[in-house]
C-alpha cells in the first residue's frame, strides 16, 4: 500500500467513517496540535527512557491519553460522540496530579518565574509543555465553539480541558524534577 493517496492534494483529509473534512478546520487543527505535542513527547521519551524508566512509562501512558484525546476531537466532525467516552475517562486528571505531587515532594518551593534552560532532558519537558499550552487553547477554542452537528457531550469536554491543564503542569514540574535529577 502506498503512503501517498493523492486525496488531500485539495486541501481536505478523510476521518475514520471517510467523511472529507478540510484540513484547515478547527476539529484537525485541534487534533494536528495534540499530534504535535504527542509527537515530541515520544522526543522526550527517548531521551530519559534509560535513566527515569518510571517518569518514561507515565509518558507513553499520557500518548495513549493523547491518542484518545485527539480521536474524540476528530469524532465531533461524524457525530460519533457516544463511541469514546469509555476510553477517555481512563486518562485521569488525578493520575498526573499524584504525579506531580510526587515530583513536587522532592523539589524546593517555587517562588517566583524560572528560565526554562538546564538539562537536555529538563529543556526538552519545557518545549514538551509549551506545545501542551499551545494544543490546550485550540482545543479549548474548539470545544467551547461547538458549532459541529455533533459536540461532545459537556462532561466531555471539561474533562479534555482538564486532561490538558493538568498535563502542561506535569512537563512544567517534570521539567524541573529533570534539572534537580
């Protein structure tokens, strides 16, 4: 099979049902950020995989997270909201805060703004989280639109925005835990 279709050559993509959406839509923008930030979190991955095994596998956790986040954004263009809720509630906001406050325990308090400069690994959590903080507000641009024939349910989309928030903290104290490490 091969990776060129041809199909998009106009400016529009396919979603899961084959329905053609333009590639410029709010929905793919969207989902093209949470890919971006999901893309560079697999940069982060590798890169401490072989020292901080623990922190690397919360990370593949989070892209599991973010595979599903950005199938229910995509969801709302076929009105298909009744297929992921399931799966998005598995990705819980209260896992990265235990996480946080686990990495927050061994960390001086923080008292006022930092450099996000130190460690290649920690600089490589601070681009991972302002990527996170670029993605939140198009997803939250997004979903406080709702103007699709299908919006997610509004359980659904305060927990994404959540998810979201919460994630940019976590590579924000991963990135000093990083540094203090």
């Amino acid at each position: 099979m091969k990776i060129y279709t041809k199909t998009g050559d106009r400016g529009q993509t396919s979603l899961l049902d084959g329905k053609r959406v333009m590639k410029s839509c709010l929905e793919m923008e969207a989902v093209g950020e949470v890919d971006e930030l999901n893309s560079w979190l697999g940069v982060l991955i590798e890169e401490i995989r072989d020292d901080f095994k623990a922190e690397a596998k919360k990370l593949e956790d989070v892209q599991r997270c973010l595979f599903i986040i950005g199938a229910q954004l995509a969801s709302v263009q076929v009105c298909k909201c009744a297929r992921m809720p399931a799966n998005l509630y598995t990705c819980k906001p209260a896992h990265l805060e235990k996480w946080i406050d686990e990495m927050e325990r061994k960390l001086p308090k923080l008292k006022s703004f930092i450099p996000y400069a130190g460690t290649e690994e920690a600089v490589k959590a601070f681009y991972a989280r302002a990527i996170c903080r670029r993605a939140e507000r198009v997803v939250i641009r997004l979903l406080d639109s709702q103007t699709s024939p299908c919006p997610l349910l509004p359980g659904e989309g305060k927990y994404i925005k959540k998810y979201m928030n919460r994630l940019s903290d976590v590579l924000f104290v991963l990135g000093r835990w990083l540094n203090k490490k």
